[in-house]
C-alpha cells in the first residue's frame, strides 16, 4: 500500500476551476424558476440540519477516527480508467469501474471500535429518495458495476480503500464525503469529512454492464478516445475530407458537457441514461430557439460580423467562445454542429461519430416528396423549390436502448441541425439506425425525419402562368453514400448499408411502401409521354483548375429525325439546395438526326464564376430539354464543387511540451485565378492554437506555392494530430493535418 503525504494548507484543485465552472453554470441556469419548483441557493446536503453528523468535540477528540488525508490517487486511476488525458485536474473515473483511495486518519483504525462508510453526492438537490446520495458500505470483495468499497489494505491510521461505483450510475460531478464512527463504553461519536476535490463519473464503454459498452479496442480507441477526426463534405460525385480537432480532453470540453446537463433540468437519475444525456446534448447546440444554445446557424455567405463556420479548426475554440461572450457562437452549419455534439457525447464517455449523407432530403415528417419546379419557357423557378442538400452531417452515438423493445440497440443518429421542430425544440434523435434501416418510423425519436433524409425522392413540375402544375419526371435517388471515417486508419468508410437497403431490392422496396402507408406518403401522378425515344446524359464537371465543362448528349434511337430545345443554367447555390443568382445559361435548339446523337455544352471559366459566388458555396446545374415533335420532358439538377488547393503541414525541430515550437503549412494553389485574403488556423490536443493568422503575402498567384510558419505551445505529452484549415476569398474547407511527437523537456 502507498503511504499518503501528510496534508498541508493548499488551494484545492476543485477551488481552482470553480469560479469558472461557476461562470459556465450562471450562463445555462439563468431561467427564473421561482414559483415554477423548489429552489435552494446552495446544496442542502451540507446545510441541512437533519443531515450533518456530530462535530467534533474537544473533550473527546482522542476518540475520533478523523480523516487528516486523503489521496485520490489520480494518476494511478486516471490511466487504469483511460481518463488521464482529461485537462481538468480532478478525479475523473468511468463508472462501474474500481478505483483506489488512500486514507491517513488521526490514530490507527480498530477495527472492534472504528466503522467507516462513504457517502457520494452529486446534483444541485441532492437526497437519497432521487439517487444523487449514494451510501456506500463496506463489502467483503467489491464487485464491478455495484456501488461498494473493500478495506484493502491497512498499516496503522493508513487505509487503502477500493472503490466501485454503479454501472448505472448518474454522470457528472460528486462530492465525496467520509463518515466514521467510534464505539466505546462511553457511547458513539460520528464524523463527517467532505473531501475538498470533486470527483467526475463519467460513462464506461469498457465496461460490459454499461449501456454505452462497445467491443474491441479499435472501436474505443477511436469513437472515445481519438481526439482528431475527419468530416466529409462536397457533393456525391465529388466529395471531399477535412480535418477536425474534437478536443474532448481539452479544459473546456468536460466543464462544458457537464455544465449543460446542469442547464438541460434532466432530473438526477435520468442522468444515468444515455438515451437522456443524448438528447440533451443534441438540443443543446442549436441557438435558433434556445437562447443557451451552442451555435448559431447561417448559411448567409455573409459573416463579417464574427467567425464564418468553415473558419473553425476544431470544436475547444467554439466552447471556449460560447463561455466568454455568454451567447450562441457565431457561426456554424451542420458539420460544425455535429462535430461540437461529437466532442461533447465523448467528453461524457459516450462513444460517438460524425457521419454524412449526401443528397440528404429536407422534410419534416415523410408526407410528400421533394419538388423541382421550370416555367413553361423551362427556366427554373427556385423559390418554389424544396431542398435537396449537396451533404448533410449528423451525430451517431453508441449505447443500448432499454427505453425500447429489443432489437434497437447500436448506433443512435441525432440531428444537432434539425429544421423542424420536435416537441417544441430544434432537436432530432437519438433514432435507433436500425429502426431507420427496417423503416420503423412509429419508434418515436424523430425517426420520420431521419428516414426522409435518406428515402425521400425528387419530382419535377412544370408550371403555367396561372400557377397550374404538371408532374412530368422523377429525379434521381437520394441519400447515397453515407460516410463516416473509418476505424483506426484516414479513411472514408461507407455505412448506407446501415441505413437503407440497396436501391431497386425487394428488402427497399417493402421498407419504403410500410413507410408510405405509416406517414402517408403520396407520389403525384406523372404524365406519361407516349413516345419516349431521346435518351438523356449529363456528363462533365469541373477540372483542377476550376474551369467547369458540362454536357447535355442526347441520343435519338429512331429513324426519324427530332429537334430538343434545351436549357442549360449554371447557378450559385449553397450545399443547401438554397441558390443565389445565376451565373451564366444557354438556350438553344439541337437537331438530332435519325439514330444518332448531338450533344449541348455549358462552359464555365473559374475566372467567369468565381467573383459572383461566395467561397462557401457550389456551383449547381439546372438542364431541362423537351422535345418539339413528341412532348418528351427531361429535366435534372446537378451540384459541382470545386478542387482544393493542395495545402501541407510539417514540423520543424522537437516538441517540448510548454516551449514554443513552429510548424510550416505548405499551400499549392492549383486553380487558374488568385486567392486573396488567406487566413490559416492550427489546433490539436493540448495546443495552444493559433486561429486565424492571415498570410503574409495577400495575393497567391495560379500555380504559386507558398510556406507560412506558425507557433504553437503544447500542453499535453504524447502522439498528437495537427489539424490546419485555409480559406480565402475565392474557396474554403481546405484542410491538412500532421502528427507530432510532444516531449518532456
């Protein structure tokens, strides 16, 4: 047994954050709640009458058996509970799990005389009737998962105790009190120790008993533990990945998550469940209708006003804004949601995920499908349209679901962006995947919503002047490949299987019609040509350069001759579906001969395009062409995004962690037009990153390289991932990231 340092007059670590974990709390508990629930200003467990023990008595002191040290031992139950990269110096402990306390008491403990039991304490009201006071008693061999202690070791007034708390246990921050009691002939004494450090349970995918256990090292190292990651934007024909600093270890991180469980009124035992703690985070990021939420969302193009969403490098900074200015963060769109949520569920112990689907269907609840509208001249009209978007990212979480019937347990997909709204808040999920998968929308939890997402079709209108439609064409399926890293490597791993049945199966086929007849759901009728002999293909798309070649071939498979009058509209638009103006169209007529094909192109310069979109936004293609001799109708949509530059970061010299050392970040500009206004950040575990530093020189030509170096201090030893993003003017979401190796000095 280690024999503890005797105590001595010191600022406690919990004395060091409270302030700030005070500041965190007065931001999410503003609510007025008088009138509304019983209130009390401080915890009752301490003031209360009925539950303090007997003090001290002089006369009698000799007697007490009085804790005068006690030694949580973080370091040691820190790295056997894989919380030892946590930032916040307290105990931090993943529940279910053993742990070990080291107690020097006044005088030697007797074990005829002497009684010991722990009490854990945790809540703003805490009593034993709701669970947030825990006894603890001595226990002849301690047992995983339920709560006890076992003397494990005693020399003299020194004890080791073992310590096991609940698998089930409530997450967040205990206070700790030591009961001991002493038996004489001349009666009993009691005392009461309150340890000065607060101790954090958080949940255990370790553990088997634990709703959030997950099998294999792999999983958990990287759902729970991997601190970067990887997010997949761009358009299914073209995406792309870029790097994410999640920084659930960092300081904020954990004072954050466990401030917003405080904020979210979740009653004290329903903080054990997963399911619960979930969905509080989830609703927690959108600010549109909370005023304590997270994030502002915009997809404006215009944010001068604050930071642009594409601008942040990892989640710690927007927690760390979110603290200091009191307010929703501005700005951020779905990925930055999903990915602060992601940051937040780990921070827990809850093993979690960014995933991404896209040509991802806006529709609250399954009842129609989504609408392209063209005037009867075939333009388009898109303020009449619905939204299909380029990409939409969500969170996927880890744990059983005993709220439900079995067979729902797994992945859970929450949407922290959701345009709906669900009983009464900007929330959506966790919905079971498997549920989403087997089309079990009557499962609760925002599934429709989820479902629509992926199964949810196009159809194209024509409409007349006096505003009468015409459903002519189908659109193309939605919801493809559906992304996520994969474990353990810099990887996309494609999960749609998971989620839907692959299109044109009897297993599709059967979910979607039980869907429809659930939510009906109603296909309007489409006219029918009834000569259809003109085969449609676009092809093309941008080069590396930026310049976009599209081509409509058209190919006529009689032996009579057609004419198609064909429109073809290159339009900014937002991954959104959202377009602002048109950048550029064509409008003509091609003559296709019998049995043979011609072809209708639209081509776009980068220089021609560039300065008429924002850099957040894609170029999307409207073609719609018909044919004069039979009244054949087809129309299609068609999102591009552009190359990136090609963008480096490399290391120079050693780290050493709390010394300054450099990286170079390394950008190729590859498109055919300059970037201005270049602004680059770096984060990573444990650094003191550096956000938004301009480039020095303010103009990179076509085909130029340049090296920009930049300073960071490290907090934290080990293997580290740096995360670097760019932007300028012309393009963002440009992105690299580097290993480190950080040293001890």
């Amino acid at each position: 047994m280690a024999t503890p340092t005797r105590g001595k007059n010191r600022a406690t670590i919990t004395a060091k954050f409270a302030n700030y974990y005070g500041n965190v709390k007065s931001l999410l508990l503003g609510n007025e709640l008088a009138g509304r629930r019983q209130t009390c200003e401080e915890n009752p467990f301490n003031t209360d009458i009925e539950t303090r023990l007997t003090g001290f008595k002089e006369n009698k002191k000799e007697n007490h058996l009085k804790p005068v040290n006690v030694d949580l031992c973080r370091s040691e139950n820190r790295d056997s509970h894989h919380t030892s990269e946590y930032e916040v110096p307290n105990l931090i402990v993943r529940r279910g799990q053993t742990f070990l306390i080291n107690v020097e008491f006044s005088r030697d403990y007797v074990a005829d005389q002497d009684s010991i039991s722990l009490k854990f304490v945790t809540g703003s009201r805490p009593a034993q009737s709701r669970g947030s006071v825990i006894p603890v008693r001595p226990v002849e061999e301690v047992q995983e998962g339920q709560w006890g202690f076992k003397m494990s070791g005693l020399k003299g007034s020194f004890m080791t105790l073992t310590v096991s708390t609940g698998s089930d246990a409530i997450i967040g921050r205990y206070e700790l009190f030591i009961d001991t009691t002493h038996k004489d002939e001349q009666g009993e004494e009691r005392w009461r120790h309150k340890h000065m450090d607060d101790i954090f349970v958080l949940f255990n995918p370790w553990h088997k008993d634990d709703a959030v256990h997950m099998m294999g090292d792999l999983d958990r190292k990287e759902y729970v533990l991997n601190e970067t990651g990887r997010l997949w934007l761009g358009a299914l024909e073209k995406h792309f990945v870029r790097p994410w600093y999640f920084g659930q270890f960092d300081y904020i991180s954990l004072i954050a998550a466990i401030s917003i469980l405080d904020q979210s009124e979740i009653a004290g035992q329903a903080r054990s469940s997963p399911t619960t703690v979930a969905r509080a985070v989830c609703r927690s990021l959108n600010h549109t209708d909370r005023d304590w939420g997270i994030l502002y969302a915009s997809w404006s193009g215009r944010y001068d006003d604050a930071t642009a969403p594409y601008a942040w490098a990892g989640s710690p900074s927007i927690l760390e804004e979110f603290v200091r200015t009191r307010n929703g963060v501005k700005y951020g769109q779905c990925w930055t949601m999903a990915a602060v949520a992601t940051t937040l569920l780990r921070a827990l112990g809850i093993p979690a995920r960014c995933v991404t689907c896209y040509r991802a269907v806006h529709d609250s609840d399954y009842s129609a499908p989504i609408s392209t509208h063209w005037s009867m001249d075939m333009r388009p009209k898109t303020e009449m349209d619905d939204a299909i978007w380029n990409y939409h990212v969500w969170t996927e979480a880890w744990f059983k679901r005993t709220d439900l019937p079995p067979g729902y347990d797994g992945w859970q997909a929450m949407d922290p962006t959701p345009m709906e709204c669900s009983e009464g808040v900007m929330t959506c999920g966790p919905a079971p995947v498997s549920a989403i998968l087997r089309g079990d929308l009557h499962i609760g939890y925002d599934t429709k919503y989820i479902f629509a997402e992926l199964h949810g079709g196009r159809v194209h209108w024509q409409v007349d002047t006096e505003g009468n439609m015409e459903a002519f064409i189908g659109g193309r399926p939605v919801g493809g490949a559906i992304s996520t890293k994969k474990v353990g490597a810099i990887a996309r791993e494609d999960i749609t299987s998971s989620y839907r049945y692959p299109e044109g199966s009897a297993e599709l086929a059967k979910v979607v019609e039980r869907a429809q007849r659930l939510c009906g759901w109603k296909y309007p009728d489409l006219t029918i040509t009834p000569k259809s002999d003109v085969e449609f293909t676009l092809e093309g798309g941008p080069d590396k350069t930026g310049n976009i070649l599209i081509t409509l071939r058209m190919r006529n498979s009689v032996g009579e001759g057609r004419i198609a009058d064909v429109y073809m509209g290159a339009l900014s638009a937002f991954y959104t579906g959202v377009t602002s103006e048109e950048i550029k169209r064509v409008t003509t007529n091609v003559l296709l001969d019998p049995n043979t094909e011609n072809t209708c192109s639209l081509e776009l310069k980068c220089a021609g395009y560039i300065d008429k979109k924002v850099c957040d936004s894609h170029v999307t293609a409207y073609v719609m062409a018909k044919i004069r001799e039979t009244g054949q109708r087809f129309a299609t949509v068609q999102s591009y995004c552009l190359e990136r530059p090609q963008l480096e970061i490399k290391t120079e010299g050693r780290a050493v962690k709390g010394q300054t050392f450099q990286v170079v970040v390394k950008l190729t500009n590859t498109l055919s037009v300059p970037l201005t206004e270049g602004i680059i950040s770096v984060d990573g575990p444990g650094m003191v990153r550096a956000a938004g530093v301009k480039l020095r020189k303010s103009v990179v030509s076509p085909g130029e390289e340049i090296r920009e170096t930049v300073t960071l201090t490290p907090r934290r030893t080990g293997v580290k991932e740096l995360v670097a993003v760019f932007h300028c003017r012309q393009i963002c979401h440009v992105g690299a990231a580097a290993e480190i190796d950080v040293v001890k000095d």
